[in-house]
C-alpha cells in the first residue's frame, strides 16, 4: 500500500516546527515567464491540505505575473538542522476570494499596511517613498485593513512530491510520490 504523501508531508513539517530554529514554513517557489526563464524566491507556506500547498503575495508582483503567464511552479522546503528536503511540482491556481480575505485579516495591521502600500516587485526610487505611502495607507484606514484586490492566495496542486533524507557517504534516501488518478504511485530514486 503507497504511503500517504500529504501525511508524510505534515508529520515531516511538525518534526521542522519542533526543531527548525527559523521559519519551518519557509518555502523556496521557482515560476518560470512565458518564455520559460525560471525564477525563485523564498515565501511562507501558510495552508495545506490534500488539494495542496497554499502561499500569498501580490498578484501583480514578479511571480504573480509569471504564474499569470506559466500556471506551473515547483516548491522546495529545505529543513537544513532535521537534514530534508520536500520537492513539490504541479500547477497553480488562485485561491477563493473568502480564503485570501480570511488569511489577510489573519495578518498584523503593518503586515496589511505593508501589502496596501507595496507595489511589490516594482522599482522603487527611495525607502521614504514607501514609508510615506505606508504613512498614507495608515491615515486612510484607522480601523480595519481592506484587503487589496490585487493581493490574493495560490495553491499550487502536487503532481509530483519527492521527499529526500541525508545518508551519511551521500547514500541519501529519495522517495518520489506522483499522482496517479485519484491515488499515488509511489518509487524511489537513486541519490
């Protein structure tokens, strides 16, 4: 019987929360442009579940545009101290408007400040340019941050998730789950 890659996934994921010193959530997201030239950048995984691995950004930033243009992206979780990784590939697609809307008011009033106030990815001319703009965004919103419309959740759906364990002598231990209906198949691969 395969083994259940999205358990596997959270007991590993508790082991990082118990013992990784910073950020266990961290996640390395590669997307690639339209015309295939890749990109990766450090986010937070903030949600998953069997229909997958949920992160939030600007849409209109850098990987929001190229998720636009290429609806696949790859995900590496890299637990340096537990000596694991977990690579996850698959297509993407945005979150629910009442998901985006529930995690942004989940977050800290400066982080929803920093989100209305950020034309992320963007040139910026000056830091005081994006401390007035934050200022700005403070002053019209006294009470409850508005989630912008352009800021919102990806879910990237695993077709393939490969967990990796260091052995000593480089004889690491790789195991491939890739999905196959609505069920794993699962293999192994050489180190």
């Amino acid at each position: 019987m395969v083994e259940d890659p999205h358990a596997l996934f959270d007991a590993w994921l508790h082991e990082a929360e118990a013992g990784e010193p910073n950020d266990p959530n961290a996640v390395a997201l590669a997307t690639a442009d339209a015309a295939g030239r890749p990109s990766v950048r450090m986010v937070l995984l903030k949600g998953h579940d069997e229909r997958g691995f949920v992160f939030y950004t600007n849409r209109e930033s850098r990987k929001g545009e190229e998720l636009a243009a290429n609806r696949h992206a790859s995900l590496l979780f890299h637990w340096k101290s537990l000596r694991r990784q977990v690579r996850i590939e698959g297509p993407v697609s945005p979150v629910s408007d009442a998901e985006s809307d529930a995690y942004f008011a989940s977050r800290s009033r400066a982080s929803q400040l920093g989100a209305v106030a950020s034309d992320q990815s963007r040139p910026l001319d000056s830091r005081e340019t994006f401390e007035e703009r934050y200022a700005a965004a403070d002053a019209r919103f006294p009470d409850v941050v508005p989630r912008p419309a352009h800021w919102g959740g990806y879910r990237v759906s695993p077709e393939r998730i490969e967990f990796w364990e260091d052995r000593p002598g480089r004889l690491h231990h790789r195991r491939l789950f890739v999905a196959e209906g609505d069920g794993w198949r699962e293999g192994m691969l050489y180190p």
